[in-house]
C-alpha cells in the first residue's frame, strides 16, 4: 500500500468514520492540534532522564490515538472514558505530592525534556480552546474535553518533575 492516496488532492479528507470534510474544518484542526501534542510528548521522551517520565509519558502517547479517533468520528461511542481521566488525576496526584509547593510562576526550560512537556502542555491547552469551539457546532464527546483539560494539567506535573529530579540530581553531584 502507498502512503499517498491522492484523495486528499481537492482538499478533503477521510474522517475515521468514513465521512469527507474539509481539511481546513474544525474538528480536522482539533485532531492535527493532538497529534502535534503527541510530537512534543515524544521530544520529550525522548530526552527524559527519569525512566519513570518516560514510561509515563508512552503511557499518554498510547492514548492520544483514542483521543483523536474520537475527534476524527462521528456518531461513534467514545474511546476515552472516565477511567482514562481517573488515571490521569491519580498520576497527578502522585507527581504533585513528591513536588515541593509552588511559590512562583514557573519558567521553563531547566532540561530539555522539561521544554518539552511544557511545549506538549500549551499545544494541549490549544487543542482544549479548539475542541470546544468545535463543540459550538458540531457534537463531540464530552469526556475529552475533560481529558484534554487534565492531560495538560499533567504535562505540566511531568515537566515540574523531570526539572526537579534533574535539579536534585545536580545538587547530588556537587
């Protein structure tokens, strides 16, 4: 099979589902928002030095495609469920309760990996505006604008983490 079907040529494409819409439409702007997440989630494991952020982060990369076969579908039961985001909140909580307090904004950018959730968690944040601008119009499942919602809330954990265990480990070598 080759990877260009020329069927996207007249500037249509293929829902999940079947249907045909426009490339420029909403809900293909949502889904092409997610998978540049899931770009910025893989830069990001790709660099992590903490095994258990990697490992984490493959466990969100695995779920991106549900999240966006959602988008891409119409009339179709949801993939993402409540136990998805279940899980998201119980790994925020964990992360969070070995993070020490906030008390400034943060600036990120201490490792590279760090950059990189927090590049995952504003291109989250701008699939979350335009997914419920899509809702405006057209139906969507309401579970993933829940997810969206958390799964930034966690890249921004993730990279808190990653700087602090980096920043940790520094203090050890010195």
């Amino acid at each position: 099979m080759k990877i260009y079907t020329k069927t996207g040529d007249g500037g249509d494409t293929s829902l999940f589902t079947g249907e045909r819409i426009a490339k420029e439409s909403p809900r293909v702007g949502t889904y092409g928002t997610l998978d540049e997440a899931n770009s910025a989630l893989a830069l990001a494991r790709a660099f992590s030095k903490v095994p258990e952020i990697r490992a984490k982060i493959l466990e969100l990369q695995k779920l991106m495609p549900k999240l966006m076969a959602d988008l891409a579908s119409l009339e179709k039961p949801a993939l993402i469920t409540a136990a998805d985001v279940a899980q998201l909140e119980a790994d925020m909580d964990a992360l969070d309760s070995n993070l020490p307090p906030l008390r400034n904004f943060v600036i990120p950018g201490d490792t590279q990996a760090g950059a990189f959730l927090d590049l995952a968690r504003t291109t989250v944040r701008r699939a979350e505006r335009e997914f419920y601008k899509l809702s405006r119009f057209e139906a969507v499942h309401e579970i993933d604008g829940v997810f969206l919602n958390r799964l930034s809330d966690l890249c921004f954990l993730l990279m808190r983490t990653e700087d602090y265990l980096a920043a940790k480990r520094a203090a050890v070598l010195v």
